[in-house]
C-alpha cells in the first residue's frame, strides 16, 4: 500500500515539474523537446550544454532539410503492361542524353507490326499510282469522245446543204412539170408528162427523206455531246475519289503510330547524368513505377523546411551551414556552405520526421532552397535525399 501512494506521489510529482517547465522555461531562457523558441538549437545540438551551443542556437535558424540534385530526380518510365527485355545500364553509371538504356520485350513484336505497316502502305501507293493513270486515260477517252461528237455536229451542215440542193431539184421538176402541162398533146406526150410527175415525186420523196435523217442527227449529236461531256465528268470525279478509294493517308499514319510505338520499345536517357537506381529487372513486368532514376549530380541543393514563424529571418544569397554525421569527413564535423537560391511562397506540413518525440506535430513550414558550393555538390552527390541540419545565421 504504501509503495503504490509512493508511485502516485512521483508521477504526480514528474507532471508539476514538467507543467512548470513548459509554463515557465520561456521567461527563464530554457529550451525544452517539443516548444523550440525562434532560433532554438536543432535537434542534432540540444544535449551539448554548452555556452556556445545556446548562442549559435539564439543567433540562427535551424532547419531539417534533404539533400536533391538541382534539376531532380528525374523517373524514366516505360510501357506499363510491357516487360523488360534488356537492361543496359547500372547503377552509377554516368549516361549521356539519348543514350540507349533498355530495351523491351516487346520490341520484335512492333518491329513485326512496323514492317506490316510499310508493306500495306507500298501496296497502297502503288495501287493508287495504277488507278490514277487508269483514271487520266479515261478522262483522255472521255475528251477525245466530246471532240467526236462536236465534229459530228459540224457535219450537220453538210446535211443542211444536201437538203437545200434537193429543195432545189424538187422547185426544178415543179417548174418543168407545169410547162409540160401548158403544152399541147402534140409537143408533150402523155408519158413525158407522166415521167415528169415521178421526178417530182422523186424529188419530193428525197427531201422529206433528207430533212427527217436531219433531224435525226441533230438529235443523235445533241446526245453523243451531253453523253461524251458526262462520260469526262464521271472520269474527273472517280479520280477525285481515288485518295478515299485507296486510304494512303491513312495507312501513313498508321504507319507513323507503329514506328512511334516501335521507337518506345527503346528506352533512352532524356538527359545527361547519373543512374541512381534501377527499379525493375529483366523480365519483369512494367507498372506505373519507373524502370530507373537519372540525375545530373553536378550542382546539388538542399530544400530546407524552416518554420513559417522563422522564414522573416532569411534572404536570398545568404549564407547556409549543411551539416550531417553521413558527410565523408571533414564534412561530417565542420559541414558545407551553401547560398539561398529562393524562399517558397507555400504554407505546407513538413515532408520530413523529426526524431524529437515532442517536437510538435502540427506544425508549418516553408521550403527554402539550398545551393551548396562545388565542394559541397561533389561530396553529397552520393547522399542524394539524405536528411541533413541546415542553419541559417539571422539577419540584423
């Protein structure tokens, strides 16, 4: 019994003392897990205890960043669905843009559908180059069918003269026929007067006969001219039809989607860098993750996530202290310079954990970007989002 009141006393002693340190430690000057003042130590020095400690803690910014390439980390991606057929390059192997990567499984099989495409679309062509020389001889036809008709209407008036030479000769019989008939008996007989009658009727007969064959040509040339005028407009037209006919453009463009989907069998490096990791190996199947990472680990930053009650304290192009125990020495106890290349506009939570089981877990911050100095670049371009502390010196 008395051991369990000694229990309630200690716990009940413990929650005053911690209650009185977090009402109080501000007024006193203390830092405590879980309320960092503004310009409170980091995580990585509280536990020092040193005078020097709580000054650089009270003149600085200390932040939690992670450690990027400048122009990131970039997902080379392929097919989903497809399978990875060759792999070519390794991990921290330096690659050039456009340098061959991998290759699919797929490839043969789109190399089949590409070759498929190019023999339809010879095919295609060839047949509209036959069928469009076909089609410019019977338009040819069709003209040299107009012109026919047209000479066959100039050969009216050939007609037209026939039928005057014979209106003529029947006016002559007619004449001669009355002054047979004005005679007397004893200088025209009967039978020259009746020879005289059949030449008129003769004549006549081939008149009518002339004007009706008349009539009939002019009616047959009428309808040779429309019919020859529609034969060369049918002939104009089927070739106008021909590229609906024979879909080249069509089969071009299939054409050009097989050798688009042949080329993405291809997977190559859309910039100059570093491999930093292969996701998936030969033979296995491609989902929405990348086959691999690229960087170019030339200039590398650091993105800071410093509290939004903080960022009135920096600038651009002022000075950042990177320090972490993963830095090859002496970078892992002096750390690396770097400069304040831009200050983010975005209020957001914080991407990265602290390690501090009462720091604040609702908290706000900002992402100040980091370029790190040639040295710095070159030693963290093996660390790329390795978690590092940043401080930033105030400013006055």
């Amino acid at each position: 019994m008395k051991r369990a009141l000694l229990t309630v006393v200690l716990v009940l002693a413990c929650g005053a003392g911690g209650w009185f340190a977090r009402q109080y430690a501000p007024q006193l000057g203390w830092t405590y897990p879980g309320k960092q003042t503004a310009g409170a130590p980091h995580d990585g020095e509280r536990g020092k205890g040193s005078a020097e400690s709580e000054n650089v803690g009270r003149e600085s910014v200390v932040a939690m960043g992670r450690v990027e390439p400048a122009d990131g980390v970039i997902d080379v991606g392929g097919t989903i669905g497809d399978r990875l057929g060759r792999l070519l390059a390794e991990e921290g192997s330096s690659v050039n843009k456009g340098e061959l990567l991998a290759e699919l499984e797929s490839r043969e099989l789109r190399k089949l559908e590409l070759d498929a495409a190019d023999c339809r679309l010879r095919i295609a062509e060839q047949r509209l180059t036959v069928e469009q020389s076909l089609a410019d001889v019977k338009i040819e036809m069709a003209g040299l069918g107009i012109k026919k008709a047209e000479a066959a209407v100039r050969n009216e008036a050939a007609q037209e003269n026939k039928i005057k030479l014979l209106a003529l000769s029947l006016a002559l019989a007619i004449k001669d026929q009355e002054r047979l008939a004005g005679l007397s008996k004893e200088l025209a007989s009967d039978q020259e007067r009746e020879r005289q009658a059949l030449l008129v009727q003769q004549a006549e007969s081939e008149l009518q006969s002339a004007r009706a064959m008349m009539e009939q040509l002019t009616l047959t040339n009428q309808l040779g001219l429309e019919a020859a005028r529609l034969e060369l407009a049918a002939a104009q037209a089927a070739k106008r039809q021909l590229p609906f006919a024979v879909p080249v453009e069509s089969l071009r463009v299939g054409r050009e989607l097989a050798a688009a989907m042949f080329d993405r069998t291809r997977i190559t490096a859309p910039c100059e860098g570093t491999v930093l990791k292969t996701c998936v190996r030969p033979g296995e199947t491609i989902g929405a993750g990348p086959l691999l990472q690229i960087a170019n680990l030339r200039r590398m930053v650091v993105v800071a996530e410093v509290y939004e009650i903080e960022v009135k304290h920096l600038r651009v192009g002022q000075e950042a202290i990177i320090s972490s125990k993963a830095f090859a020495p002496p970078g892992d106890e002096e750390g690396f310079r770097g400069t304040v290349q831009s200050i983010g506009r975005i209020i957001s939570t914080p991407m990265l954990k602290n390690v501090d089981p009462f720091a604040p877990a609702d908290r706000h911050v900002v992402d100040v970007r980091v370029e790190l100095d040639e040295e710095g670049s070159r030693r963290a371009a093996a660390l790329t989002n390795l978690q590092v502390d940043v401080r930033f010196p105030k400013r006055d």
